[in-house]
C-alpha cells in the first residue's frame, strides 16, 4: 500500500513512525481516526506485527466499531483479530475471563446509572429519608466521585473540614451500597475499571499473562484520559510495549468527570525518548471557522499551541444574531433551519443545534414544533433507557443473576400481579433473614413460614415457574435466544400489559418490538454470541450509540457532540452567564474558564460548511440577569449589531466579516451550498472507507453450506426433528415449522441443524 499517496506528510510521518512511544496532537477534524486505522494496517502490513497483540482502546463504541470496520478494508484477513473497545468494554470482557480473581461468577450485572440510583434511593428509604430527598442526589454524587477519584469508602477518611456537613452519613450510604451491590454480584461502570486495576496490582501471574498479550497499545482521546484510566493504561505495559496515543488539549472538557489534561501535557515528562507529532491541518471545516476557532482558542494558556488551517478557502462567513428574547432567537434559527432544509429537498440531516446546558432548549423546540420542522434530542433519555425496554431487561438481567435484586424490585409487579410496597417489604425482610437474594427467596418459598398472602404466593409461584422455564430453554441453546426472550416476554403478559389502558401507548410496544430486532441484529452480526453478551453490549452503550442518522435536526450539548460534524451548526444561548456557565468559572476559577473556552472551540469546529451563533438579551432566571452576548463571540473575532429592536422580519442579521443583511417577507436572501452527507467523525470527509460502493448480491454456494438456507429447504434439527424453512433472516438466521414442534427461530449455522435436499414442502 502507497501510504504516502493516501496521507499528508504529518499524517504519515504518523503512522509510520518507528518511535517506541508517540503522542499525536491531532486537530479537530485532522483525520485522527484515519491515522489510527492506518497505523493499525501499517503495524500489520509493513511491520508485521501479530494482530493479535494490537490493543486499540477508543473513547466511544461508536468510535471502536468504526476503526474496526475501516481496518478491516484495508486488511480484510486479519484484522478482526485486533482487540477495539473502550476502556469500560475491555475492563468489562477481561473481569468475565478473571471474575473468580474478585470472587464473582461470570454472570455478574452491570449496572447503569439508573440502577445505580436506584440502589442508592432504596438504602436512603431505608435510613428514613423519602426518595425525593436531597440527600439521595448528594449521595449519588459523592459515590461516583469518589469511584472517579479511584476510590472506596475504606480509602476515605474524613476530616474536620469534611466538603459535607453531613458526608459522615453519606459515607455510611456509600459503604451499604457497596455491601449490597458485591451481594448481588454487580458492578457499576466505575467498579468495572478499579476492580480490573486491583486484579492487575493485587494478581502478579494476572497482570505479567495481561502484559504479554499486547505489544502495542494504542490509545484514542487521550486529553480525556482519568486518573484510573492512566493507571490501567500503564498496568498493561511492559518496558518494552509500544505506546501510541492520539488526542488535543484544546478538547479536553470532560474534567468534570475526572479528565487530566496534565496526563497529555506532560506526557513527555513521564516516556523517555517520547515523539510529539502535530497534526494541524483541518479536512472538515472552512477558513473563516478555522480563523474564528484558532482566535478563540489562542486565550488559553494550557495548550500545546498549534493553529488549524485548510485549504478549503473562501468559506461562507459566520453569521451572527442576538435577539431581545429567547423566543425571538428561536424564530431566527428555525427560519434559518427552514430555508436551509428548501434548499436541500426538505433535508435536515445535516444541521445540528449545539448548546452548553439542556435548560435551553425549550423555546427552541416549541418553534421547531410549531413549524413542523423534524428534530431529535440526544443526551437526554435513550432508547434503552425507555421505562419498557428497562423492564425488559431487567427481567433479561434477572435470567442470568437470580441475585440482582434491583431489577427484582423493578419487575415483581410488572405487569400488575397485586404485589404492593408491603408484600414487598416483606420479601425483602424474609430474604434478608434467610441469607437470599430476593429472587432466591421467592424461588424456594415456603407458604408455611412466609407472611405473605396466598394470592402473592400464587402470582410470586407463576412468574418463577416462567423464568425456569426460559432459563431452561436458554441453557438448552436450541433456538436462538432472541426467540427464546420473546416467547417469555409474551408469555408474562407484558404487551397486554402496555395496552391495558384504553388509549393504548403504540410506542412503547413499538419500542419492545424494537428491543428484539435489536437481539436479531446482534446475532446477526454476532452469530455465535451468547445471551450473556448482548447484555453486557447494552449497558456499555452511550449517546452516541443511539445515533444512526435521519431526517431530522440534532439537538445535543456540545459534551454528546465531541467527535462529530455537520455541515451547518447552530450554537444558540451564547450569553454570558449561560456559556461561559458562571456556575463553572465560580467553582473553578481560571482552569474552568478555560475548559469553557475549549467547549466554544469544539463547538464551532464540528461546523463543516456554515457555523451560526445566537444569543438573546432576555432576563433570565437561572443568571439572574439580563442576556449579554457571550465573551467567546468577541474572542472569535465574530461581530454581533447593536441592541434594537430584532423583530423576527426586523431583525438585523450580522456576519464575521461585517456585512449586514436585513430579513425580508421572503427570508434570508444568503442560502450556502449544503452537503447531503450525514455527520462522521474526525477527518471522516476525506475518508475513502466512508463512501463503500453497493455490495454485491452473494452468490448462492455450489455446496450445501450451513449459511445458505432457502425458503422451503428441508431442515432436519436433532431436537425438532424434521421441518421446512418458512423465512430467512439476514441470512443467519432461519424460522422453520416442524412436523411435531411447530414453528422454531434458530441460528443457521446451529450445530444441532443440518439439511437435506428440499422436495417442495415436508415429507
């Protein structure tokens, strides 16, 4: 492969270097995720290092699918032999392969952030305190903190000048959820990185096994590498493993959560020998957003200086709009939105609205409403968040942990079985006294000695018989084990459940539908997974994860929209007060400014072709103050008109460069040119991967292979016995309808399936 032809001179300086540790200073929209694919081929083609001892761990799964995919095009045989995950998903696989190390069972529960919170509520009741107090979200808060700082409740010592008047009880809240979660063999995200690091610190044969295993690590978004994360990163190298990472200062806003810009910067300090390589040249926006996003940036001092720059020139300017009221600046970006979408045959794909806190966006979705303009928000409550899909799941999570109590308590009643607070108070208490999981409990439940009612014991009787029965079939593995699910979810009831009321909820049974066409398509393109997988697959999803694209404009924070681009972005509220958050630079003084700073800079560079900013004067409640254009505006060098009166037709709309254009009855009379690409990732817009030609129809084998089953072949199954294939999903999966068994959904490729040549129908 002609690497030179396909790169820039940086980029392939890159990709090719034989240094033993690297730091990549990738700009946004420099290619980075095409220099990271690219050093995997060449690690692999030219150096020929075994794939199997490359690990490349991405910040999202989003991200690592793709890097998997691309590398698989430019080395098709071998490249699905590199380890790509985020670091939670690596952590999450290597403690299924050690769980005994921390005394779990492979079956152990991830547990999200809701379920987390539940956790914490149930202990708080439990303390006295009512669901909705504060002391529940303060305690939230100070778990995952502490988890993020790297610590447990026997690492914490309290001291006179304690953040919290009243940590000694939150403390108390933390050690109990940590007792009642390892109870039921869960994990929550936070657990999967710190046990991982106590395995590798506290197990020497573990971490020398872990060490040897990969000659190469390579590591995406480093600027937004923790503490932990750093830690584990330097658990898994040994003196000589090849370190290899990738990010931009200039991005880091993610310290909220426990990112270290130091780790990047100082970088140096800690790999001898180390070789920095700027990557500055930008493949995704104009010059004039370049010009704007370079100025801004430059008011920060942390930074490994560096200006973008393109040779895309002559963009169309920045426009610019304040208007005397958050109503008013909504109708300017719908009508913006609107002549955009007339211009492009009605499509949105390609806008996005960007903003730095949720609180926002209300009068901008009423206005989107009003004029029937598509949208959709991410960050906010995902699909597999949905109070249905949970339920779901949670009976799924049962199936494999009978002691993950927390998904008990969400589905004991669901659907309605006359199980109340009491009877479940009681369960709880009884379990307790007998050293069970709840689950546990009610499976041996003895009427004799419970205090529960007859009918509860009957309707507690009925529910474990239909999870026994599922767990059987699950074990037994004869259908695929999305079939499997669904017969167990029809059979409790739960659709009937959601259309119990007169005016049934269409969606959400759509959204259960959806629940198992998500399973078919994991199986699909996971054909020998298992049920345990899919599972932990799901709770390892993030916002990102949910977006596949539409016609429809994306409304996000800028934090959900790292990694991004579109070609027309929106970033509205640029108040002072609002973005820079005075809440932020009061807690963190200079530093956060400076993070907020970073946040603008994101912002505007996920801008391929027209960056518009808006702000209003309007008082606010929540800044306690009348709007002011955003300071960040003057920094870009971007000019705003002075205050008068901007009516939606009256208003005056301002330019980077200073031209002036007044709204007419007939609109804005400045349309650019828009793409109909959708959104990608980093230097994605030069991508040859991106634009894969249509495959062509496969071609039906000579031979009878597993995977080629026709509707009507004859399938002989040595549990069913015979049938005839009646459906073929996506070629890996088949449903068939057996003389005795009726019909069946399995796996084409089961071992238990053969075939034999088809006579038109059975024998």
């Amino acid at each position: 492969m002609d690497y030179r032809s396909l790169l820039n001179e940086n980029q392939y300086e890159a990709v090719s270097t034989a240094a033993q540790y690297v730091r990549i200073i990738a700009g946004a929209g420099s290619g980075k995720t095409r220099v990271l694919t690219y050093r995997i081929s060449y690690l692999i083609g030219e150096l020929h290092v075994d794939p199997r001892r490359i690990l490349a761990i991405a910040f999202t799964n989003k991200v690592a699918k793709e890097m998997k995919e691309r590398a698989g095009k430019i080395v098709p045989e071998v490249a699905h032999l590199v380890s790509v995950s985020t670091f939670h998903a690596f952590c999450a696989r290597f403690l299924r392969m050690e769980a005994s190390a921390i005394g779990f069972p492979v079956s152990f529960t991830i547990f999200d952030e809701d379920d987390q919170g539940s956790l914490v509520k149930e202990i708080c009741v439990g303390r006295g305190y009512k669901k909705g107090d504060s002391i529940v979200k303060e305690a939230l808060s100070y778990i995952r903190r502490k988890k993020t700082e790297g610590k447990y409740p026997q690492d914490i010592s309290l001291s006179l000048n304690a953040r919290h008047t009243n940590e000694k009880e939150i403390l108390e809240i933390f050690e109990e959820y940590e007792e009642r979660k390892n109870a039921m063999f869960a994990l929550d995200f936070d657990d999967l990185l710190l046990k991982t690091i106590f395995v590798l610190s506290e197990f020497d044969a573990i971490r020398h096994k872990w060490q040897n295993r990969y000659d190469h690590i390579l590591v995406d978004e480093f600027q937004d590498t923790n503490d932990v994360q750093y830690k584990l990163m330097r658990l898994l190298i040994r003196d000589d493993t090849c370190l290899y990472v990738v990010g931009d200062p200039d991005q880091t806003i993610y310290t909220w959560r426990g990112a270290n810009q130091k780790i990047i910067l100082g970088f140096n300090e800690s790999y001898q020998g180390l070789e920095t390589i700027i990557l500055d040249r930008n493949y995704r926006s104009t010059d004039v957003i370049l010009n704007a996003a370079n100025r801004l940036i430059a008011h920060n001092k942390k930074r490994i200086p560096k200006n973008l720059y393109t040779t895309e020139k002559n963009g169309a300017p920045i426009e610019a709009y304040k208007g005397m009221s958050a109503e008013a600046e909504a109708k300017w970006v719908a009508d913006r939105i609107s002549s955009i979408a007339r211009k492009n045959g009605g499509d949105y794909s390609n806008i996005a609205v960007l903003y730095r806190s949720s609180y926002v966006t209300r009068p901008f979705e009423s206005e989107f409403a009003a004029r029937g303009i598509a949208y959709r928000i991410f960050g906010g409550l995902r699909f597999y968040q949905r109070m249905e899909v949970k339920d779901v799941l949670a009976y799924f999570r049962l199936l494999v942990n009978e002691k993950d109590d927390v998904s008990f308590d969400r589905i004991v009643n669901v659907p309605r079985r006359g199980i109340g607070e009491s009877s479940l108070e009681i369960i709880k208490e009884e379990a307790k006294q007998a050293g069970l999981s709840e689950y546990e409990y009610v499976k041996s439940l003895d009427a004799e000695k419970t205090a529960l009612k007859t009918r509860v014991i009957n309707a507690l009787n009925a529910m474990v018989m239909a999870m026994e029965s599922t767990k059987k079939k699950l074990s037994d593995n004869y259908e695929v084990y999305s079939a499997t699910l669904r017969d167990f979810v029809m059979s409790i009831k739960y659709f009937d459940y959601l259309t119990e009321d007169q005016n049934p909820d269409e969606d959400r049974i759509a959204n259960v539908n959806a629940l198992f066409d998500d399973i078919t398509h994991y199986i699909n393109n996971n054909p020998d997974s298992t049920f345990e997988q899919y599972l932990q697959n799901v709770s390892l999803l993030t916002s990102q994860d949910d977006m596949n694209g539409g016609n429809y404009v994306s409304l996000m924070t800028i934090h959900v929209a790292k990694g991004l681009e579109f070609d027309n972005v929106f970033v509205i509220a640029m108040n002072e007060g609002t973005f820079p958050s005075d809440r932020a630079r009061m807690e963190g003084g200079r530093d956060a400014e400076e993070e907020e700073r970073r946040l603008a800079y994101v912002a505007m560079t996920r801008a391929r072709k027209n960056l518009y900013l808006s702000c209003n004067s309007s008082y606010s409640y929540v800044t306690d103050s009348a709007g002011a254009p955003s300071i960040f505006m003057k920094e870009a060098g971007v000019e705003l008109p002075p205050d008068q009166d901007h009516n939606l037709w009256g208003a005056t709309n301002w330019r980077s460069n200073g031209s002036r254009f007044r709204g007419t009855n007939n609109g804005w009379r400045k349309v650019a040119q828009q793409s109909s690409s959708s959104f990608f990732e980093d230097g994605d817009a030069i991508d040859p991967f991106e634009k894969p030609k249509p495959k062509p129809e496969p071609e039906r084998p000579a031979n009878n292979g597993i995977n080629d089953w026709r509707v009507g072949d004859i399938a002989i199954h040595e549990k069913f016995g015979e049938g005839v294939v009646t459906s073929v999903l996506n070629g890996s999966i088949i449903v068939v309808e057996f003389k005795e068994q009726g019909k069946k959904t399995l796996l084409a490729s089961h071992p238990l399936l053969s075939r034999k040549a088809s006579k038109g129908g059975l024998a």
